[in-house]
C-alpha cells in the first residue's frame, strides 16, 4: 500500500511539474526595429509626513479609574521621496516588444539583426 501511495505521489508531482514548466513566460523576440539609450535618472516627489500622536484620559468614579487611550496621526510637514530609474540600453522589436539589455550587446546588435 506504501509503494502504491508514493508511486501516486511521484506521477502526481511529475504531472505538476510538466504543466508548471509548461505555462513559463516566452522572452521576447523578433527582428530589432530601433535602437535608444536612456541614461539613469532621479525624479522627486513630494509627500506628506505624519507623527504618530496619543493622549490618555482618565476617569474617576466612586472606586474605580477608568482610563483609555487614543492616537491619531498628525500631519507634520512634507518629505522629498526619490524615484530612480536604471540605465537602459533598448532595442524595440518588430513584435512590439521594447528590450533593455547590456552595453556590450547594445553595440554589436544592429538594426535588422534578430533577437
């Protein structure tokens, strides 16, 4: 009965694997079009900047104390938050697809070459 079960098992995980591997992301592909280069840049926004603030009351009454605490956030000014975007040596497709890829390929792939 053992062997039976990890018999299953074994075909069942190989089955999961088969249709894993099956459904994998295709890399582009075609015929390059056009060639640019983007430098890295840094673009800044700004946004909001809270502080975290809590107060407590307390209550008396007869014997007992009743205390309870309550925060809120406040706002507290502005910060400058940085958007960085990489350097990226492109080469559009004749699929429709834009490609960044390293330096080097960048230079030896030409126009009209396939990729």
């Amino acid at each position: 009965m053992r062997r039976l079960l990890a018999a299953l098992c074994a075909a069942l995980t190989i089955a999961a694997l088969a249709t894993a591997c099956g459904n994998t992301a295709t890399t582009p592909h075609g015929t390059v079009t056009a060639k640019d280069h983007e430098p890295s840049r840094t673009t800044w926004t700004k946004q909001p900047k809270y502080r975290h603030v809590c107060t407590t009351t307390t209550r008396r009454s007869s014997k007992k104390t009743h205390t309870v605490r309550t925060c809120r956030d406040v706002r507290n000014g502005t910060k400058r938050v940085a958007h960085r975007s990489r350097e990226c040596w492109g080469l559009d497709l004749s699929g429709g697809d834009h490609v960044c890829v390293t330096a080097a390929k960048w230079i030896k792939t030409r126009v009209g070459d396939h990729y």
